[in-house]
C-alpha cells in the first residue's frame, strides 16, 4: 500500500466487453493468452503442488483469521505475541499508525473479500452478520481518511461487490438487502467534511462523530497531507457514486486529483511527497514511487481502467515517462529532486516501490518490472523479508518488516502475465518465509528486525486483506476460484470492485481536462494491443535472461552505489563530487570545495571541519551541490558513530508451546560474553531472590546452570551480572521495570559496565523492556519449564518439535541460511537547522567510543554542539569502502546505586531528544508509519 497498509493492488486483466479496451495501454488482453510463452524458463510446477501451496495459503488464512476472531474480535487489529486485541486508547501510543484504528473491527471489514476469493463463502455470510450487528462507525476517534478510505469504505465496497455476485448466483446470501453499501453511504458522508478545502485536497484525519474544526473533533489544524492520501480515493469513492448514484464522492475525490496534476513540476512531471492542502505548495520536494506517493500514480491508471475516462490515462502516461526519465535507474528506483531530477534525493529505497513492479505489468512495460522484481527477491533472500528501508547498495537501512504484501502483489501480476513457474517458487519462498520466521501460536507477527528475526506485537489488517488473497490467486486455477477474477479490479488494499461500474451511474460533471503536456517518448505509449511479440518474444527464455545478470546484485563486495550524471555534464563538465568520495589530501577535491563555498578548517585536535557559507559559492547551482554534499557528509559521519554501538540481540523462546515462534529484541551488555563471537546460550529461565539481584541470591540452586531474569533498578548492571554468575547460571535477562516500556515505542539501548574492570563477568547478559519481559514472566507462570535462547540473531526453528504443532511444517525442515547481510557504512541522516546558507561537519581522524550514560545519576547524554558553525559529526575522510555493521540506534545506560524514593519511570531519554539531528530520516519514517509504509 502507499500508506499504512500494504495496498495498491494492480488491477485484473481488462476484460474485451469494457468500452475502454480498444485504447487500453495495458497490454493486459495479452496478458491470458500469452501465459504459455514463457513456461520453458524454468521447470513447471505440477498442479499437485500448486494444490498443495494453494491449500497451505489457506491453512494460514484460518491461523491468522481464526486467532483474530478468538483473542481480539470486535478489537481492530490483534496482537499476536500477547494473544489479545489491540484497542486504540488501551496500548501505548504508536503516532500516526495508530490512526488506522477507528474502533470499527478493522481486520473483520478489511477480510471480508478475502473470505471470498479464498472459497470460504460460510465464513464469509458469518462475518458480514457480525459488521451489521456489531460495527458502529460513529464513533469519537480521529482517523486516517486515507487509511479508512482504503481499508474500511474499501472493505465495504469490496464485500458488498461480493455479496451481489453470490446472491445472483443463488446459493448464498439470499438475504443479503445492499446493508454493506448502506454502511458505505453512511461512511462516505462521514469522510466528505474532510474535503472542506480551499484546494479540494482533503484533511489527512477526520473525527468520525465530529467531523473536522469543532472543538471537540480534536483535527483540522493540519496544513499538509501527502500526495498518496489525497489522490488515492478515486476508485472507492467513484465506486461509491456508481453504486449508490450519489455523484458527490466521485466529484469530491476527481477535484483532488484535478489538483495534484495542477501542482506537478512543470519541468519535470513529477510530484513531491507532502504538499500543503490550503496553498498547494510543495512541503517536501523530493520524488519517488514509493512512500507518500505510490498510489497516487497506481490510482490513475486503474481509475482509467474502472471509470474509462481518457485524461486519467495520458495523465499517468506523462507521470510514467517522468518516472522512467529520472526516478527509474534498473533495478533501482531512487527518490530524486522534483526540480533537478537528475540529482537523486536519497540514497535508500522503501519497501513500499515493491508494488512498482506489478503496475508496470498493467501498464504493460514488463522489461523494467522483471529487473526490479528480481533486485528486490535478491534482497528478501538475503534476510528472509524485505527491510522497509535498504540502500542502493542492498544494505539495511530501516530493519523492520510488519509483512507487507507489495512484493507478492507484484509476484502474481508478473506470473499472470509471464506464466513463468520461476515466480511460483518465489511466491512457496515467501510462504515458507512467513511460516518459519513470522508464525508464531496467535497469528503471524510483524518482524522487528529482519537481521536478528525479533518480533512485534502486531499484526495489521493488510496482511489479511492482501497478503493471503495474493498468494492463494497465485496458485490457483481458474476453477479454484467460485467466480471470473477478471471482472474485477483491485484496489490499492486489494479489495474487488467490479468493472462494470465503468457503464453505471456516470457522472455528468465535466470530465477532466489535461493540458501542457511535454513532447514524451513514444515507446510509452505503443503497449497497446495486438502486440504480443513485444510483450512476449519468442525466445521462452526472455524473461530468465533478464533476470540472470541481477542474481548476484546484492551480493557484490563493497558496492559503490549509482552516480546520476546530469545532462550537462555530457558535454564534457564533471558531475558533482560526492562526500563518499572525497579526500582531504587531493587538492581538486579543495578547489571543487572552494567552488561550493565549503571552506576547511584544520584543528588543533587533529580534526578536520568543513564549513558551508552558500554566499562565497561560485553560482546557485554549486551552492545547492555544496549542500549536498555537507548534507552526504554528516550521513557518513552520523553512520561511523553508529558503528561503535553495538547491535540489538535477540531473546527466542524454544520451549513448548512456541518452538522458536516468539522472538524478542534485546539491549545488549558491553561486557560479559559477545553473543557476535561466541556460541549462542541455551538454557531455561528461573527468576532470581532477590528479584533485583542487587545481593547474594538466596534462591542459588534455582538459578543453578539457568539463566537468571532479574528486574533493573537499585544497583549497576554489572553487580548484577556478579551476583547471577556466583549463584552459577549460564546468562542473565534484566527486565525493565518502568511498567509498560516496550521496544515498539523506546529506542534500544546497551548496558554498560560500572566503569571498573569487568573481564570477570563471563556470562552473557541483556536486556528486555517491560512488555517484552511480561511475555517471558507470563510464559514462566503458565508452563514453569520455560527455555529461551540468548543469540545475536534468531535461529531456525525445530522442525521435529514443530511438526507437531503445525500442519504445514515440512517446508520449516529446509536447512535454509539465517546469514544477514552486513549493513551498510553509509545511511542516510539529516543536521540540524543551520542559519541561512551556511551548514557545518567535523572529520576527526578516527572515532571516539560511545559513552556510557549515567541514568541513576541524572546524567543526560551530551547535548548537541549549540554553535550552529561548530556542528561536529566525526566522518572518515579516507573514501575507503568497509564493510561494517549497520547499528541501530541504541541507548548506553548504567544503574548505579540509588535512592528507593527515586523516580525510575523517567530514567528514558525521550526517543525525539535522542534522535534530534535526525529530523529528515524521521520524517520519512514517520510518513512510511502513517502511510503504512
């Protein structure tokens, strides 16, 4: 999905009977009867095992839909660690993804077409009865109106598409009387208020019972929304007006899209990211096809597609060519400028692009689509699950993984157009991926960090709503489906409306006018049909041939990542010096520094300092490279700070009922036994007397040969460590006790020593937060025999032990690698806010270990260099590529000593404070969480 869900499905194969196929650009009246071109690319699949695939897709459906309706019905969404629901208001805050959550059984409506594709038409009639008897949409909750404008009016929408097919085919749902189309009036009119805009682009959140602006709505102060939010809402809310013939949505949902093309780059053709809803201005300039603006591109095809109106095609057809100009560098698709193009903005890509893949097959450009699908498989075999943010050289960037469903979206539209079986057995990876690292006894879990497989409580509505129902159309015939798939369109949440809507109920408002177009390139343009010699060439081994160069990609050493140069410099000038690149000692590099207004100032501690002044630059266009490039420069130094901390270790629980199923992140220890370089600890949890462990245990022979759980506070780690190893166990846990803690809302930190020698500690220690540690104490109380394993990252499951729980365990036996790829030198960070035109960065000649901070004490860690001209960021200068670990963020805290009267619960430096320089990556990030990136 473009935001917070997983959604931006590509739609179905355009039907002959549509009045829009004879100018369709899709190519996709190809697609069918050219699927068994390709087959000689690899070995077939028997249908057997499609069967066999198909039938675990389902049995994963009813562990995943079943545990949701046991622990959290009528709860939105469930949490599958802790076994309940999550219920906004009752758990811990978690920004802007919370505002998925409207108290309106989200996962229940967002499942409801699933039920169907996947046969289950029983469970289906069942759940509809409980949305009109349980679900209240008037509830007083703030609310993503993009987020209940795909998930919930989509669920909606798609159920009750759904639930008239059945009814017409008579045996199902005879009773059904259009109340889910009621439910969607009813909630359409409660998202129309949101629109009340000088600009037509809609609030980012509404009150459900209030509305925007009232006091108690508690919203309608916000001035700016991201591209997606406002331009993915054509399909439902033109669906909507279709149905009901109010025509009101769809006028709503086209005036912003009239917008957005309004506001593009001229020059350029591309979008920002977030623009201001009242002036229209662009808020964030750079430009990309992944989060924050993803579906807005998806949304003007298929509303071409749905509503055959003529502009929403060549509107997406002057975006295309843009994006293939600038953004589209294969595999790779980078965010750039969207007033110098050729000058990318970032050198990361999110997770959200991988849906890219599966729109350019219903666009009909399959070359492009087959080479990024195939970068972004390299990358989820390297560490089980695509990262939400890696580099340009295939490195982590953002670890977390809350299984996203683009990637399988776009498996299944490239084998529909291919029938290729290669992506079959992409698509058993990712089933056996999920079951082995995601599964766990209440459902599936979110991945924490893909590099050491620790979990999240959570597990979103987009899971059921996309993931499953793109697996299981993957493998599955056409009689294994009870109704034509082809009469349908995907939404971006992969809900079903169906095509004749394009013939019902047409709007008799004005249809759009598109203008000012620049002269494009006409290969965008000639994918229209018959052309399947283009599409698919006679050689069945096309598509392997273009896959082949790309299996090595990720695995190249010491990548240098990809060097735009603009069209200038074709004529002969040299493209921009890049900070990876420079040397202090090559006096070209200072002379192009001079040119960019970068002085540097050599210091007396040996370090070197770049100051920018933007006056004393040679023009505009040096003084925005200078930027850059101080900008690139603090990245490197920001990304050599993090490589002094050590990574996040991980607690997995192996003993009877989870087998390894529940994995925990944990703060490390710098001291005891490096989990990184020895041999992981096995062994069972026993709770320590005194539970502080502050004092000779008192309870030795039940800690004997176990390792120990004690609580934090009233004394050093350290002393801890001592008094648990005395006592003879094997490791230590320590549990925070700041009650409700989690590592879900806090930043991972490292436990440091009591500043004197700790060589005798021997045992390894870490550190769980409060929530995590419910989870072992709560499985310590329930079974008493609990075994944990202490690693640096998680392990492989016992197939033998597992086999008994799970039905589907056989492909848990594959001795599949858990080998993570090295993170990279360089992520992308951000500075703090410098005067006008100048910026700074210090490059010391080697960097200093981080230092402990002294929580119990009141210590807080060093503050920022306050002179705006003196912002010291330590940077290797020496343009060495390493292959270093990439850290997360973690938080070096000791305990020492304290008064009882002490307040523990404040101890934790709040996450914004310690990720102040950082304002753009957490920006993005935030936008990737809302967007459900």
């Amino acid at each position: 999905m473009s935001e917070a869900g997983g959604g931006r499905g590509c739609g179905s194969v355009v039907p002959q009977r549509a009045p829009w196929s004879l100018v369709a650009t899709t190519a996709a009246l190809c697609l069918v009867t050219a699927t068994s071109v390709w087959t000689a690319g690899a070995a077939p699949m028997s249908r057997e095992e499609k069967q066999k695939l198909g039938n675990q897709v389902l049995e994963m459906f009813d562990h995943a839909y079943g545990n949701y309706m046991e622990h959290a019905y009528p709860a939105d969404e469930l949490m599958p660690l802790t076994c309940r629901g999550r219920v906004r208001g009752q758990e811990p805050s978690r920004g802007d993804v919370d505002d998925a959550l409207g108290k309106f059984s989200l996962t229940l409506i967002d499942s409801l077409d699933t039920l169907v594709v996947l046969n289950k038409t029983k469970e289906f009639e069942d759940a509809v009865r409980k949305v009109l008897s349980d679900v209240n949409l008037d509830n007083d909750v703030v609310v993503s109106v993009f987020e209940t404008n795909i998930r919930v009016l989509g669920g909606l929408l798609g159920g009750h598409s759904l639930a008239i097919m059945l009814r017409e085919k008579g045996e199902h749902m005879q009773w059904y009387s259009d109340e889910l189309l009621q439910m969607a009036t009813q909630l359409g009119y409660k998202l129309l208020p949101a629109f009340n805009t000088t600009s037509g682009l809609p609030y980012p959140r509404i009150n459900l019972k209030f509305g925007i602006r009232k006091p108690e709505a508690r919203t309608g102060t916000e001035t700016d929304t991201c591209t997606a939010c406002a331009g993915t809402l054509i399909l439902e809310f033109a669906a909507l007006s279709r149905f009901t013939g109010a025509a009101v949505f769809e006028e709503y949902a086209r005036k912003a899209l009239d917008f957005l093309w309004e506001k593009r780059q001229r020059s350029s053709n591309l979008v920002g990211v977030t623009i201001n809803i009242h002036t229209g201005d662009w808020v964030r300039k750079d430009s990309g096809v992944g989060a924050g603006i993803d579906s807005y591109y998806e949304y003007l095809l298929k509303a071409y597609v749905l509503l055959g109106d003529d502009s929403f095609l060549e509107r997406f057809n002057t975006h295309y060519d843009a994006i293939m100009r600038y953004i589209s560098q294969p595999p790779l698709l980078l965010d750039v400028h969207i007033h110098k193009p050729m000058l990318n903005a970032r050198t990361w890509m999110d997770a959200l692009l991988a849906f890219f893949p599966g729109l350019q097959v219903l666009k009909g450009d399959i070359r492009p689509a087959i080479e990024t699908h195939e970068m972004l498989y390299q990358v989820i075999k390297k560490h089980n699950f695509l990262p939400e943010a890696f580099t340009t050289d295939f490195r982590v960037h953002w670890a977390q993984h809350p299984l996203r469903p683009e990637f399988a979206e776009s498996t299944y539209f490239l084998y529909k157009a291919t029938g290729d079986p290669y992506y079959l057995e992409v698509g058993k990876t990712l089933i056996e991926n999920l079951n082995k690292y995601a599964r766990v006894p209440c459902g599936f879990a979110a991945m924490k960090d893909v590099r050491t497989g620790s979990h999240e409580d959570r597990m979103d509505s987009f899971f059921l709503a996309e993931m499953f129902k793109y697996l299981y159309l993957l493998f599955a015939d056409k009689e294994d489906i009870i109704f034509d798939i082809e009469d349908y369109i995907f939404t971006t949440e992969a809900h079903l409306l169906p095509l004749w809507l394009s013939t019902t109920n047409q709007s008799t408002s004005k249809k759009n006018t598109t203008s000012e177009y620049i002269e494009l390139d006409d290969s965008n343009f000639d994918w229209t049909c018959p052309n399947t010699q283009i599409l698919f060439p006679n050689d069945p081994l096309y598509a392997q041939s273009i896959r082949e160069p790309l299996k090595n990609v990720v695995d190249k050493s010491c990548p240098r990542g990809i060097i735009r140069v603009e069209e200038s410099f074709r004529s002969g000038a040299k493209p921009p010096l890049r900070a990876r690149d420079f040397m202090a000692t090559n006096p070209e590099h200072l002379e192009i520094l001079k040119k960019m207004g970068v002085s540097l100032i050599h210091l007396k501690d040996g370090r070197v300092q770049l100051v920018q002044h933007a006056i004393q630059a040679a023009s505009s266009v040096d003084a925005e490279d200078g930027l850059r490039f101080m900008q690139e420069m603090i990245e490197l130094s920001s990304q050599q700070q993090k490589e002094q901390q050590l990574p996040p270790r991980a607690v997995q629980i192996v003993s009877h009922p989870f087998f390894g199923r529940v994995v925990l992140t944990a703060g490390p220890a710098q001291f005891g036994l490096d989990l990184a370089k020895h041999k992981e600890t096995r062994g069972f949890v026993a709770s320590s007397t005194p539970y502080n462990g502050c004092s000779e245990l008192t309870n030795p022979e039940a800690v004997m040969g176990k390792i120990a759980l004690i609580q934090r506070g009233q004394c050093m780690f350290a002393e801890k460590a001592r008094n648990i190893q005395n006592a003879g166990a094997i490791g230590g846990i320590v549990i925070d006790d700041n009650e409700g803690s989690s590592s879900d809302t806090a930043p991972l930190f490292q436990m440091a020593g009591d500043g004197k020698d700790t060589d005798d500690i021997r045992i390894p220690m870490l550190f769980l937060f409060s929530k995590e540690g419910s989870i072992i104490l709560d499985a310590l109380r329930e079974y008493e025999a609990v075994e944990v394993l202490l690693s640096d990252k998680a392990k492989d499951r016992d197939p033998d032990m597992e086999s008994e729980e799970q039905p589907f365990s056989e492909s848990d036996s594959q001795n599949q690698s858990t080998e993570q790829l090295a993170l990279g030198p360089r992520e992308v960070g951000s500075v703090d806010q410098e005067p006008p035109g100048e910026s700074s960065a210090n490059a010391p000649p080697e960097s200093a270990p981080a230092a402990a901070a002294d929580e119990a004490a009141g210590v807080s860690p060093p503050e920022q260099n306050s002179d705006p001209l003196e912002h010291h960021e330590p940077t290797s200068l020496d343009g060495e590529c390493t292959d270093l670990d990439n850290q997360l963020q973690e938080q070096s805290e000791t305990e020492e000593d304290s008064n009882p009267n002490v307040s523990w619960g404040k101890k934790d430096q709040p996450i914004d404070s310690i990720l102040a320089d950082w304002s753009e990556d957490i920006e993005a990030f935030e936008m990737m969480e809302k967007d459900e990136l």
